[in-house]
C-alpha cells in the first residue's frame, strides 16, 4: 500500500472546491461529494462508514453520528464539530428537495436517490482529484483524509505541548482502532511530524 498523502488546507480546499464542476446539471451529486469529503476530514472516519450512515445515524441536534458496522463490529458515537453541523444541514436541506420521497434511507444519496455506493465514491473521487489538480505526483485516496485528520490532531497536541502519549488511547476510540498501538502509526504519518515531535523531545531534554 502506498503511503498516505497529507493534504495541505489549500489542497484539501481546492479538492471540496472541484466538487461543483463533477455534474454541473446534477447539482445534489457536486454537493453529496463535497458534503462527504468534508466530514471525512474533519472527522477521520473510514469512506466504508461513511457511505454506510443511515438518517437516524445522523444526530444532527446533538452533533454526534453512530458510527455501525465498524472494521471491528462494534458501534461507537462520534461527535462532530458545529461547523460540521451546518455542514450536514445544508446537505440535508438539499437532498430532500432533490428527492422529498428517497428510494431508501441512506444519508447520502446517489444522484439516482439511492445509497450512495463505495463504487459511485470512488468513480466521484477520482473525478474531483482530477479536478482539483491533485492526479500528478503521490496518488490520492479517500482514506488519505483519514490519515490527514489524525496527524493533524497529533500536531496540535504537540503544538499545545500536550501529552500525546496519554491521549493516544481517546484518539484510538474517536477513530474506532482495535488498540491505540494502531493508532500510533499516525506518528510517523508526516515528516512535519516527526520534526515536531524531535524538536519537542530536544526542548523537553534541555529543560531537564
């Protein structure tokens, strides 16, 4: 497997941008891709669970999506930030004026008004990567943004000089790992990264 690619913000910009030229006269699918590459960066879940999301596993009062059907079958709650929320809402309000009567009861839907499918993610992707200029160099995946989002909650805990260690667990259950050791791969995710975490190391050794 190829290792991730770490979106830049402009990057990762540029990529929900594209998504309104994928179908120009099929406005609800733009927005359906853009939707779902915003929750997957901001909240690091696999693209699997994602399009697996059903309407009442969407609270959107409370913030908080059931995650079901995990890789390890279990059902974890994950909360989601307010901008996330609006986020949802705005897709929500467009999706049921596209289809007031939808086919099932997916949370994103195809723009045939059914679940939108792991294929029809990966065809849409790919044509937003393309897009957005982002086919040339290091391939880019949905799963990417998984990888984004965790090495950038482990930057801002070493930015916050936090104890990272001791946080790797909450991080290993936000993100619905087997065992934080899982997790700790993300440490070595970016060179950013590890330059962060060496010169912490350096500062905390010279203080001692």
């Amino acid at each position: 497997m190829p290792p991730p690619r770490i979106l830049s913000e402009s990057e990762l910009a540029s990529l929900i941008d594209a998504c309104a030229r994928i179908s120009p006269d099929i406005p609800l699918r733009g927005r359906t891709m853009a939707t779902l590459i915003g929750l997957l960066a901001s909240s690091g879940l696999r693209s699997g669970e994602v399009v697996r999301l059903d309407r009442t596993d969407v609270d959107l009062t409370n913030g908080v999506l059931l995650v079901r059907k995990t890789k390890f079958r279990k059902d974890r709650l994950v909360p989601v930030h307010t901008t996330t929320q609006a986020a949802l809402r705005h897709y929500v309000r467009e999706r049921d004026t596209a289809f007031p009567q939808p086919k099932d009861q997916a949370f994103f839907l195809s723009s045939r008004g059914n679940r939108l499918s792991a294929t029809g993610l990966k065809n849409g992707f790919a044509e937003v990567r393309k897009f957005a200029g982002l086919d040339d160099g290091k391939p880019l995946r949905p799963h990417d943004l998984r990888h984004r989002f965790a090495v950038t909650r482990l930057s801002l805990w070493h930015q916050q000089r936090a104890n990272v260690q001791a946080l790797l667990p909450l991080l290993a259950t936000y993100l619905g790992h087997a065992s934080y050791s899982d997790t700790a791969y993300y440490l070595t995710g970016s060179v950013d990264l590890l330059a962060m975490a060496a010169e912490r190391a350096f500062l905390d050794g010279g203080a001692a």
